[in-house]
C-alpha cells in the first residue's frame, strides 16, 4: 500500500475516533443535564435533602456499576449543572461542547453566571485543556482582558498593537516595565 493512501487512511481514522468522542461528550453533558433537572425538580417538589442524593448515588452505582459519574459528588453537579445552565439547549452552547472535567471546574470556580459563559466560550474556541483553563481563571484572564475594547490598534503600528494586547492578557509582562517612554505599559498606550 501507498504511503499516501495510508496516511489518508489513518486521517479518516483518527478524524472519526474525535467525531465519535464529541458525540459522546454532548451525550454525556445532555445526561448529566437531564439527571441534574430530574434531581433539582424532584428535590424541590418533595423536599429533599442531601442524604437522598446520597441514597440515589449507592443506588445508581448498584445498577450499573460499570458506569462512571455516578457518585454523590457527581449527582451535585450534575444539579449545579441544571440549575446554572436551565435550558436543556446547553448542548448548542459553548459549555455543552465542553468536557465533564472543564464543567466542574467552571461550577466550582464561579457564582456567577457570566463568568461561566465567558470562560466556557473561550475554552471551547481556543480548545482549552483543563488545566489551561484552571491556569486562565487562577491568573484572572477575564477580569485583565475586560471589555477587550482598546485604542491600541489606532494608537500603534499593527505588529505593536498585537504587543500591547498581549501584555495586557499576560500580567508577568506589566512588571517588566519601567519609567520612562522606554518602560510604557499598556495603560500609558490606552491614554494616548
């Protein structure tokens, strides 16, 4: 066989093994969502309490106990889950292309919705790994990016307004600077 065609071959292979592996992950997310609005409209009908979901959780690992995800910590979030993203649509938004794994930490790490969304749009357009993500929240990426509206582009040359953009998302860059014209920083650029 021909270099080229097996190199075809093992594309198609490898481009159906991540095709598949999103599916799966959007089925996964649609489960957990759908568990996580089964438990938070259930819960809240007949009062329960967090001993239930205990309950629950020995029970489902007893009926499929080949079946991850399943525990009490997870049957949490998979109601953080419903109750952060109510429409049984997540699957069309960018968290619902996001691993499990991305998902709890966006619920552990934020009360605020926003905040979610930001960093659930940015993970699944730059094709976070968790633990860049994990990185970008601990280092505070939304909060120095802001609005992301600057003057740099009509300020600067273009090489040199990518710069500044970049210095303002990399908070080591800013202690780089010093006095002077030589050590502006990016705040002395966006004054003009």
């Amino acid at each position: 066989m021909r270099r080229p065609c097996r190199s075809a071959i093992k594309r198609e292979v490898r481009g159906a093994r991540l095709q598949a592996a999103r599916v799966v992950n959007t089925e996964l997310v649609r489960l957990y969502w759908r568990i996580g609005r089964l438990i938070l409209d259930r819960g809240s009908e007949q009062g329960w309490g967090s001993n239930v979901i205990g309950h629950l959780a020995v029970d489902l690992q007893r009926e499929f106990p080949s079946t991850k995800g399943l525990s009490r910590s997870s049957l949490f979030y998979m109601r953080k889950l419903a109750a952060s993203w109510p429409e049984a649509a997540i699957v069309q938004q960018p968290a619902g292309q996001l691993p499990w794994g991305h998902l709890m930490v966006l619920l552990d790490r934020f009360d605020e919705q926003t905040d979610r969304d930001w960093y659930a749009a940015r993970a699944d357009e730059a094709g976070w790994s968790r633990k860049v993500l994990e990185h970008h929240i601990a280092t505070g990426l939304h909060p120095r990016l802001g609005s992301g509206i600057t003057n740099f582009a009509d300020q600067l040359a273009p090489a040199d307004s990518y710069l500044a953009r970049e210095m303002v998302k990399d908070p080591g860059l800013g202690r780089l600077g010093g006095s002077g014209s030589a050590g502006a920083g990016a705040a002395d650029v966006q004054r003009g």
